[in-house]
C-alpha cells in the first residue's frame, strides 16, 4: 500500500510554486488524512508573503492551506480566508471543421469580455447558519483565449478560489460552460489544502449553457456508500442521478446526458416498405432486453415502431457514451471497405455478372490484389469517392478491398479442409462456448413433437461405432468421451421460412465429436435436419466421415453447413445477445442509480465504455433492417428474432459467468482438488483453460473491493443505490424476464461478487474471446461461411448430376457471392480491430487517481500484476508440445485471452469493456 499512497501523494502540486511546504508538513499532513472530515482546518490570511514556521503545539487541527501568502499563524477559532487552485485538463480536439474552429475563435474573444468557465468548490459540510453546504467564491478559468491556439492534445488551464478556513475538504466542483462550445473536461486537480491535492476525475463533455442549462457536478475520487456520503454532498449526488435519469419525455439531444429505457422498435422502417418491417423485439410478445432510449419520433406508417436515423447522421447515446475522437477515426477508417458496397451502385450491378466465387484463387486474389482490381473498376471507384487525393493516391497503390490474409491461412493454407482443424474449432476457435458433452444417445430435442416431428436425433449407433476405438456407446458415455455441437432447436422452428428466401438454404444440425487419447477431438457424425413442412420430402440426414471421393465432397458441404450455423449462433447469439446486449440494460441502471461516488460505480466504470454507443452503431447499420447481418447471413431477415428466441429459452444470467456455463454445458465438474474448484473434461480446452485464470482474477479483485467497503451483509441490503442498481437492472432493464426464478439475490457479500464478477467477465474476457477471431478465422470465408445457398445435393435431386461433374464448382456455389463474401469480410475485419486508445484488462485511465482510497489503489495493482503473470501463463501454454489443440505444426495459438495486444487486428487483446 506504500507504493499507492506515495503515487496518490504525488500531483503538479509538489513542483508547483504556488505551494510552499515542507517534507514534514506534508507527511504529517497525509496522516492526519482520516481527522480532516471532521476538523475545520486552521488557516494562513492571505495580506503578508513570507513563510513561517508552524509549532506543533500551535496546531490543534490539521492545517488546510499554505500558499504564496503565508504570515504568521493565528487561532483556529477566527475564521480567515485563503488562497486555493484548480488545475483542470481539457483535451484538444485533433481535427477539427470550419464550424468548430470559428466557435472556437469566437469563444477565445467571448471570454475576455465574460462569458467564460466558472467554478464553484463545494464543501463535504454544511454551514451550520445556513444549512447549506459549505462553498467557494465562483472563481473563472485563467487564459482560455490565450491558449486557444495551442495544438497540444491536453492543455492545462488554472483557477484560483478563495475559501474560509472553516471550508472543510472540498467534495465536489460545478463548473458552468458559458462557453458556445463544448470541451472535454479530463480531470481537475485543488491545490492548497494541507490534505494535499485533491482530484477530481471527470472524464465528461461540459456542454454550453445554451444546449444544457445549469450547472455540470463532479465528485472528488473519494467514494462514499449512499449512507457514509457527507452532509455537503448529500442534494448533489441526488441532484446528478435525477439529471441523469430525465423525465422518459421528447427527443433526446445528441447533447443530452439521459439514460433510459426502450425497446428494440428501431430496427425496420415500415415507410420504406413491407420488406423493411420488423417485429418489436422486446415485451410479452417477443421478450428481449431493453435498449438506450432515443425518443426519435413514430414512423408514419407504424406508431409503434421507431423513425430511423441513418449514416452518416448520428444515433443518440448520452454524450459521454460517445467515442472519443481516436477511436472515431479507428473506426470510421476501418468502415471504408464496408461503406463502398453501399455508396456505388454500379459495383453492385458489376458483380452481378461475378455472383459466384468461380474458383478458390477469386478469394485468394482478394488479398493479393483487392476486388476492384479484380473487376477493372479501380479508377472508376476512385472517381467518384469523395476522398481526400492524398488517400485516392493511397488507395490507388493498394487496391481498394484488399485485405489482409486472414490468421487461419498463415500458418497452413489447407487446415481448414482438414477434420481435426474443424473439431479445434469448436474449443479453441472464435465461438467455443457452444460445444457440450454428451449425456444422452441418441440426441434428444426439446421442441414440441407435435409441431416439430420426433425429439429423437436420426444419429443412430451403426453411424458412430466404428469411430469409437473399441468402444461402445454406453463405455463412451461414461468415460466422458462424447460431445455435441447441437443447433437444432435454434434453427428448426426458423428452417421453412429461411428456406423461402432467395438464395438462403439451411439445415438445423447437430454434430458429434469423439474425444481421441491425445485429447483432441474428432467429427464423426452430422445431422442435416429439415423442418417437416420443408422444400422435400425428407427430413434427417445423417453424413458420416468420406470413404471415397463422393462422400469427401459431401462430407465437406456437411461441415459447411455446421460452420453456418455456427456463424449464425456465434453472431446472433453468443456475441451480440449475451455480450452487448445483455449487458446494456446493467450500465443503463448503473448510470440512473449508482452516484458516480459510489464505490460500485467506480468498479464498474472501465468496463462500461463506449457499450452503448456500439450497440447503437449496430441498431443503425448491423442489426437493422437489410443491415450488414441480415445480408451476410444465411437466417436473412430472420436473424433478430433467431437472438430473441435464444434469450426467451437459453440464456440465464445465473449460467453466464464461466465457472456456471463449463458446468452447465457438463465441460467440466466440481473438484475441490483442482486450482479453481473444476476439473475440465477435455484437459487441452484453451478457452476455458485460459478463461479460468482470468475468472478467478477478477474474482479475487472483486471480493477484495467488496468486503474492503462491505465488511458485513447488511450494509449491503440496506445500500439504496445499489438495490435500486440491481432491481431496476432485471425488472426494467431485462423486465421480460423479470419473474423467473433464477436470477440471483442480492443479499450478501457472495451475492454482490457473483453477480459483479459475471458482468466485467462477460464486458471483457468473454466479450474478446468471441469478438477479436472473427477476422482470423472467418476472413477466409470457406472455414466459417456464414451464409449457404445450396444444400446438399442427394441421389435423386435433379442437381446431383452437376455436383458428380464439378463437385467444386458446386461447393463454391454454395457459398456466399463475392459481394456477400466481401461485404462480410471488410465488417467482421472492422469489429476484429483493436482502436489505439484500448484500455487492456488490469488498466485503466488516470491509475493512481481513480480512487481516493490508497487500499483499493493498492490491491489494483495488485490485479494488474496478477493479470500480466497470466499473460505469461497464456505463452508458455502455446509452446507446450502436448497441448495440442494450440501447439503443434499449422496449429494456430490460442492468444484470444491473452490479456494485451497492440492496435489493429492481432487475434489477441482482452478490453475492459464491450468496445467494438
């Protein structure tokens, strides 16, 4: 703990010249950091100018400032005044339009005549005369116009109160932006108080007084549960939740600071026309969890569903949900591949000649050359871009759409061809959380029979018992030997009218999996199933590993067929329901109910960044109505109502943290004896290998947090904001789900770390594990096609004989065109892409400051420290021989939960929250 207090210690404060201390001064100072609560400070007046030196026995409380003007000491009983300063960091705008640099001149001379920033310090008490708390002069902020040119990225501007000696410690600052122009206020630093500097993380836009009236509140880093919370601060912290929450009324400003509730009612756009309507995804009739809300106003068409805001105009999340401008640009730039398909119609039309990928060297040529190249429409593109020449220079040189060659390709051009790379897949591919052990044969679904046909799986035993190595089914069971990739209840209630839709074929499969003696796995069965009502008469079918030519070529549509369905699930389900959006309703409820000094929320600050605002971008151009996802994969405009159904019948919050899920999916059992509590089943299974290491880290961080603020149950219960936090969490926020039985109380300690742990667990770790492979793996669209058009050719289909004659113009036919192809590739590229201002598990912004507590200062570095020894574990992990599920010739590594990465797409990299 030495070490965070001597960083908490330190500020500009200690080389400043506007502070005159000694050593001495300042350690006795620091110690007596617990008394100055509850002690008025004796004070130095501000006329004479020569320093003095305090006696101890002069001192009957701490001293609470010492300045340039120092005199003689006087009693602590007569109330003086003195001289305090504020530092504040504002960030710089990189880049900025004609508009903002003219309002920024503009503010530059506006403030020499007045309208400028003023502040305002807040006492943690109150003045006992007026009941109110305890307040500074309004002081302005210093040399704004003189700095407004100034192109650094941060620039410091100071401020200088007058405060009694009976002030206190300051708690909270106001600041009023007289301003035309927002700023991006960082942090403030108050210097001059014998406590030492006292920070103020912030972090926040500071909107004009013309666009949100009334003056911005920021706390100091010292948390206060709602019942330890001073007197002085009391109104405004109740003040700040109440702004946060709004009235539920109008549309919301892309200024606004309000956080709400809605449902998914904006993703069709029914004035477009019958095509582009959507169900309301959210309520008894379709349940879902509940989005930001925008307020924007009906569509004319249907009162009910949400009008529209589409590229390049903004949709609403509060502004401090906003990326900030590195970010922007990371994303922005990788969106250009994306962007293209929608701006040139005629690219599309040029495709239409090229629908099909007519060789395996059309995708290869895709990173070599680029697709424009390929087509001749090179300069015509470049023509009618509106890019900078610089960039059409650039671009000129690369060809536009050329991508980089996908990870799965770098070590071994033909691995994803081969079954055992198919079976890796499943446990350390980029959706490995799908996978169960089997404990019943054959397969039984849980669908009614009545509408669904037999429960029972068409996999019978004389499929499977040559690939058991001996043994017999029963043995298999027992021993642990069988899994199952199954799909079938997600897709079958969904196959006829997927199967309807131009150029969209599907099956709901089911695949089995032996677990071979060197602990890996094998395929040794598929299931293709069609609904009852489906396209032809039959319903199952069971495709087993290839004994000739024919059966290899069927074999491989098979696994394509998985890998679709795979992609679908990963996509819909795995990643953006039970990452992004199951966690928006949880930082929604964190921003209404939880004061930004609550402890709670200062724990759950990093991993709450810029959600919201991904999850918008994806409402406007992912999940929307004909968005990137419906056009790249197979269900089609089917794909949001697949995620809707997946959260009415699978998912649980009490099963999400990972320990829950391996046992859930019988991946592993309770042991006492092994280092976590669980034994694996498959020994070599990275993802949980490695996710087990990062759980039970942030398990540890969590618990040490809470029982240092909750040392017994009942403050927990009693804690108003944070039961408000969990309650309005499930019944608002997930309220279609709000009466089932296994959400977890909030009763204790264990409780409150459970539910915790879960949520930065599913915001971080989970969420890399599932997001950042999607390039590596799925940028070569054969080894994870996420849409199929073909299905698989049987004796008497009339196209059987154009599959016998050229079974590989057939395979490829069956894939996605190059435009699908394409437009897939530059998304899933963008969403692999870590931006430059990531913040990697075990970080975050401002370190030593975020809090006011050096204990919990102290045990994060801890955690950090502990997270880069895991780091380590991870690499030597993927450089054991016998590991070979991550090591081993062509075998890529499994670095997906490899806590740090550099920018870009690296296959690796652990945020602290859901960012991309």
């Amino acid at each position: 703990m030495a070490f965070a207090k001597e960083i908490m210690g330190s500020s500009v404060i200690e080389r400043s010249s506007f502070v005159s201390t000694s050593k001495a001064f300042q350690n006795f100072s620091f110690q007596q950091k617990q008394n100055q609560l509850l002690v008025g400070p004796v004070v130095v007046p501000l006329e004479n100018r020569r320093v003095v030196r305090l006696r101890k026995a002069a001192i009957k409380s701490p001293v609470a400032a010492i300045s340039e003007d120092l005199v003689k000491p006087v009693a602590a009983e007569k109330a003086v005044q003195f001289k305090v300063r504020a530092v504040l960091t504002v960030r710089n705008k990189n880049k900025e339009d004609f508009k903002e640099t003219l309002l920024k001149h503009l503010d530059a001379f506006t403030d020499k005549i007045g309208r400028n920033v003023v502040l305002e310090l807040v006492s943690t008490e109150i003045d006992p005369k007026t009941k109110d708390p305890k307040k500074s002069n309004r002081a302005v902020l210093k040399d704004w116009s003189k700095k407004a040119n100034v192109k650094t990225e941060k620039v410091n501007y100071t401020a200088e109160f007058i405060v009694d000696s009976n002030f206190g410690v300051p708690g909270a600052i106001t600041v009023t932006n007289k301003h035309q122009q927002e700023f991006f206020l960082e942090s403030i630093t108050i210097e001059g108080f014998a406590c030492g500097p006292v920070h103020f993380p912030c972090n926040s836009w500071v909107q004009s007084n013309k666009d949100l009236p009334g003056k911005r509140i920021f706390f100091s880093n010292m948390p206060y549960l709602p019942s330890e919370t001073p007197a002085g601060l009391r109104a405004l912290r109740e003040k700040e939740l109440r702004d946060l929450k709004g009235d539920g009324n109008g549309v919301r400003n892309l200024s606004d600071r309000i956080y709400d509730f809605d449902v998914y009612n904006d993703l069709g756009n029914p004035d477009k026309g019958i095509d582009f309507v959507r169900p309301t995804l959210g309520g008894e009739k379709i349940p879902y969890p509940r989005r930001c809300r925008t307020g924007r106003l009906p569509t004319d068409t249907d009162l009910h569903a949400e009008s529209r805001v589409e590229k390049p105009l903004p949709v609403y999340v509060p502004r401090d949900e906003q990326f900030e401008e590195s970010k922007q640009h990371a994303f922005s730039t990788g969106r250009l591949k994306a962007v293209l398909h929608n701006l040139l119609p005629s690219l599309k039309a040029s495709l239409l000649a090229n629908q099909d990928i007519n060789g395996f060297s059309d995708i290869d040529s895709l990173y070599s050359q680029g697709l424009l190249i390929k087509l001749g429409l090179q300069d015509e593109v470049l023509k009618k871009l509106p890019l900078p020449k610089v960039v059409k220079k650039l671009e000129s040189s690369k060809g536009i759409l050329k991508y980089d060659t996908p990870k799965i390709l770098s070590k071994d051009k033909f691995a994803w061809l081969r079954d055992d790379e198919f079976a890796r897949q499943a446990l350390a591919g980029v959706n490995p959380v799908t996978i169960e052990r089997l404990k019943v044969f054959p397969p039984v679904s849980k669908l009614d029979p009545a509408i669904y046909g037999p429960q029972e799986s068409a996999i019978k035993e004389e499929h499977i018992l040559g690939q058991l190595n001996g043994m017999t089914i029963q043995q298999a069971l027992e021993e642990n030997k069988l899994f199952i990739v199954d799909y079938h209840d997600v897709y079958l209630p969904f196959l006829d009218r997927i199967n309807a839709l131009d150029g969209r074929k599907s099956y709901a499969t089911r695949t089995v999996f032996f677990l071979t003696h060197f602990g890996t796995l094998k395929p040794i069965a598929i299931e293709l199933s069609l609904a009852p009502s489906g396209p032809s008469t039959r319903l199952n079918r069971v495709v087993t590993p290839p004994i000739d030519a024919t059966t290899s070529w069927i074999w491989q549509l098979a696994k394509a067929h998985v890998c679709s369905n795979d992609a679908g699930v990963h996509q819909l389900v795995n990643h953006w329901l039970r990452t992004h959006a199951c966690i928006e309703p949880f930082i929604l409820a964190a921003h209404r109910q939880l004061s930004a000094m609550h402890p709670i929320f200062k724990l759950l600050d990093p991993h709450m960044r810029y959600t919201l605002e991904i999850n918008a971008l994806a409402r406007q151009n992912l999940i929307n109505a004909d968005g990137v996802i419906e056009a790249c994969f197979t269900p089609g405009r089917y794909c949001m109502e697949i995620s809707a159904a997946a959260y009415k019948n699978f998912w649980r919050f009490d099963k999400e943290g990972l320990p829950a899920d391996l046992i859930r999916r019988g991946m592993a059992v309770p042991d006492p004896t092994q280092p976590h509590g669980l034994k694996l089943l498959i020994e070599d299974y990275p993802y949980a290998s490695d996710g087990l290491l990062l759980w039970y880290a942030i398990e540890n961080w969590v618990r040490t947090y809470v029982n240092h603020y909750y040392p017994n149950s009942s403050q927990i219960c009693n804690d108003r904001e944070l039961q408000a936090w969990y309650s309005e969490s499930i019944n608002v926020g997930h309220a279609d789900l709000r009466h089932e039985s296994w959400w977890p109380s909030l009763a204790n300690g264990d409780d409150l770390v459970s539910i915790l742990t879960t949520i930065i667990w599913l915001a971080s770790a989970q969420h890399a594990a599932l997001n950042f492979g999607q390039y590596p793996y799925g940028g070569y669209v054969p080894n994870r096609p996420p849409l199929m058009r073909r299905l698989v050719p049987e004796e008497n289909d009339l196209e059987y004989a154009n599959f016998q004659a050229d079974p590989q113009n057939y395979f490829l036919s069956s894939l996605p065109s190059l435009l699908q192809a394409t437009k897939f590739m530059a998304v899933v590229d963008t969403l692999s892409t870590h931006s430059p201002d990531e913040e990697y598990i075990g970080e975050r912004q401002q370190q030593s400051i975020w809090s006011g507590d050096a204990e919990i200062v102290d045990a994060f570095y801890g955690f950090s420290a502990e997270i880069r020894r895991i780091e380590k574990e991870i690499e030597k992990r993927n450089g054991d021989s016998k590991l070979r599920n991550r090591c081993g010739a062509g075998v890529l590594p499994y670095e997906l939960l490899a806590p740090s990465s550099e920018p870009g797409v690296t296959c690796r990299g652990v945020p602290n929250s859901v960012s991309i």
